[in-house]
C-alpha cells in the first residue's frame, strides 16, 4: 500500500493508534499527522525517501516508519525503550498490511548501531531531561547520511554547530506550529501550540 499526496498520507496517519499510557518521564508527545506527513513529504521532495531505508529513532506509535514507506521508502525500522509504544507500532504496521518492510524494535537510541540513508524523528524536546534532544540527533548523525529532526524553534544556530562538529550540515530550516493538548501533569494549559522546526541535516564528511 503507498500514497501518492501528502494529504491521503495525513488522513491515513490520523486514523493510527496512539499512546495507551504516555510516560511523561519520555515526554512522550503524539506528533500530529499533519506534521508527520510534512516532514515525509519534505524528505521526498529532497530526494532522500524514495527507495531508501528509514530509521525512526523514538518512534512512539511508529507514525514517521509507517508514513516513510507508504510514501515511498523501501524499508523502514523504528526504535523506542518503551515496549508498550513498540506493540502499538507493530499493530499499526500491521493492520495496514505493513509488517513485511517496516520492523520496530525495544531499544535504548544509544544501542542503535545501524546504518541508513535518512533518519526522520521527533526527539523528546529535552524538556525533562536535559540533552535528550542532543543525544537523539548525535546518534541519527553517525547513523545515517540525511537527517530530519524535528526541534524546538529558537535552537538551529546552536544545532548547527553541534552538528558540523560531527561532520554534517544544516542544509534546510521550516517552522511549525506543534499543536499540544492537555496530557501530563505538568501541562498547565488545555491546549498550546509549540513553535517548532524541522530541520534537514546532511553528512559533509567522506565515506565513513
């Protein structure tokens, strides 16, 4: 099964499951489909999904794997520490008839050791734990060619230099709104929208 817009791939990811019990120690914040499919359109129209291999690194519900292959990537794994998240993906994966090309695994992000041409992620912002966003992106740079990492807007000046401190490029910037309900207790507010950006990184150093 594959999409052929970015808006037949919006209405298929909303109708995915998502967290049964979000762990706000993992800031485990649903990403809307509707941003799920831009930042998997953006990754098509740069050239870096269509028949390649994805990796997901936090992937929740498993939205950014899923979505990656019906748009046209050829293979696609995603990782998480919770094992609840995992079963949730794999169903996912599963009911649209998906289970062949995409595979999720219980995984710490720091175990991860495979290569792939494009990582596409929503890292947790770091809000709870410190740097949590830094370890995220310092990984899926070793792991792969291209990179698309979505952030906290305000933070790409410093970004850009952690990443071309390990060799890669900060090649493209888009703005956001992040729309977030009510969900953990700290949430003081019903409803905000985060400014958010996706941000396209690429490796700049040789053949590794």
């Amino acid at each position: 099964m594959e999409v052929r817009t970015k808006r037949e791939l919006e209405i298929i990811l909303q109708r995915l499951e998502g967290y049964r019990n979000p762990k706000p120690e993992l800031e485990q914040c649903p990403t809307p489909a509707e941003l799920a499919a831009a930042m998997i359109h953006m990754s098509h129209m740069m050239g870096d999904l269509e028949g390649k291999k994805v990796a997901d690194l936090g992937c929740g519900n498993g939205i950014l794997a899923i979505g990656s292959v019906l748009y046209g990537a050829s293979q696609a794994v995603g990782i998480d520490r919770d094992p609840e998240a995992v079963e949730i993906a794999r169903m996912n994966a599963k009911r649209l008839d998906l289970s062949d090309r995409v595979d999720f695994l219980v995984m710490d992000v720091r175990d991860f050791s495979e290569m792939v041409d494009t990582v596409i992620q929503n890292p947790p912002f770091g809000t709870r734990r410190r740097h949590t966003d830094t370890l995220f992106l310092d990984v899926a740079l070793r792991r792969s060619k291209v990179t698309y990492s979505l952030h906290i807007a305000g933070n790409s000046d410093f970004l850009r230099e952690f990443a071309l401190r390990r060799g890669a490029s900060l090649t493209h910037i888009e703005r956001w709104p992040f729309p977030l309900e009510r969900i953990f207790p700290y949430h003081r507010r019903r409803f905000v929208r985060i400014p958010v950006e996706i941000l396209r990184f690429e490796v700049i150093r040789g053949e590794r």
